[in-house]
C-alpha cells in the first residue's frame, strides 16, 4: 500500500487518497477532466496547422516547389493528419465507452493516444519549419532552423516535466514540504 492512500480504519477509509481525500473513481474522473483540459489547448493547434498545410498546394507558388519540399510537405501533412487523429481519438473513445463503466481503460488509452498525438505533432512543426526555411532561405538554414525547433520541443515538452518531475520524487521540492 502506498503512503498517498489511507489504511482501513483510519480517516477517510481503504482506497482514499489521504492528500486529495479522494476515492480511486474519483482521482480517475479527476485525470479525465485534467486530459480533456490539455487535449481542448492541443487539438485547436493541431487543426489550424493542418488547416494551414491542407489549403497550400492551391497557392500559385506551390507549382514551385522541388521534389524535396514536395516530399516535405507530404510527410508534413501526413504527421498533421495523424496527429490531428490521435488528439482527437479520446473523444471518440469515451463516447463509444460512455456509460460502459470503463473510466480507467478509457483514461489510460487517451493518455498513450495524448502521448503518440503529441509526438506526432513536434514532428509536424518540425517538418513545417523545414519547409519553411527551405523555401525562403534555402536548405542549410531549414537543417538549422528544424534542428533548432526539435531541440526546443524536445526540451519544453520532455526534458522540464522530466526534470520536474524527478524533483517532484525529492522529498525536498516535493509540494507540501517544509521550508
């Protein structure tokens, strides 16, 4: 049994969380409201880019493009697709799940589809800015320049919540401590 839950006959009962005072329903109901928050910020990005991506084939200058920004902006559009559909498959889940009594199922598979979504969307930036700078600089400052973007997503989206959360796991910087 883990410290964050009560012991039978003590306060609040077997299987509630002692800091939230919740039962197990509830912190799952809880992290459904909390995905569905994070998920309602991401979706209206990943629609306006692949948005963005879907109306550029019909402006003048995309006759212009070489194969390789073509291929670019195929695997782009593809990634933004694919990211797009993920984001959006929990709400899909849960509305064939609904009232099924499968809370858990359904958060832990909109998790890993959040997880796979927001992958596929650093790539899709990536891959916009690749295009970008290939076209209007050319293809060294696209490298740099997608380079550049992947590092930066990678460091904001992995690397700090990794970093927080393992000083979360300190006892010394978790919330709640003394000092």
């Amino acid at each position: 049994m883990t410290g964050a839950q009560a012991e039978p006959g003590r306060a609040g009962g077997p299987g509630v969380d002692q800091q939230r005072h919740e039962t197990p329903l509830q912190r799952l109901d809880r992290n459904w409201v909390d995905l569905l928050q994070e998920l309602r910020v991401v979706q209206t990005g990943v629609q306006i880019l692949t948005g963005f991506l879907v109306v550029l084939p019909f402006q003048s200058r995309f006759e212009d493009l070489t194969s390789f920004q073509t291929g670019i902006y195929l695997v782009t559009l593809c990634l933004a697709v694919l990211a797009m559909g993920f984001l959006i498959a929990p709400v899909s889940l849960h509305r064939l799940l609904f009232r099924r009594h499968a809370r858990r199922v359904t958060v832990d598979v909109a998790h890993r589809l959040a997880e796979i979504g927001l992958v596929l969307l650093a790539l899709a930036i990536v891959g916009v800015v690749l295009l970008i700078f290939d076209v209007v600089v050319g293809r060294t400052a696209a490298g740099i320049a997608a380079g550049a973007a992947a590092l930066v997503l990678l460091a904001l989206w992995v690397v700090l919540p990794l970093i927080i959360r393992e000083r979360q796991s300190d006892p010394e910087h978790a919330e709640g401590a003394a000092g």
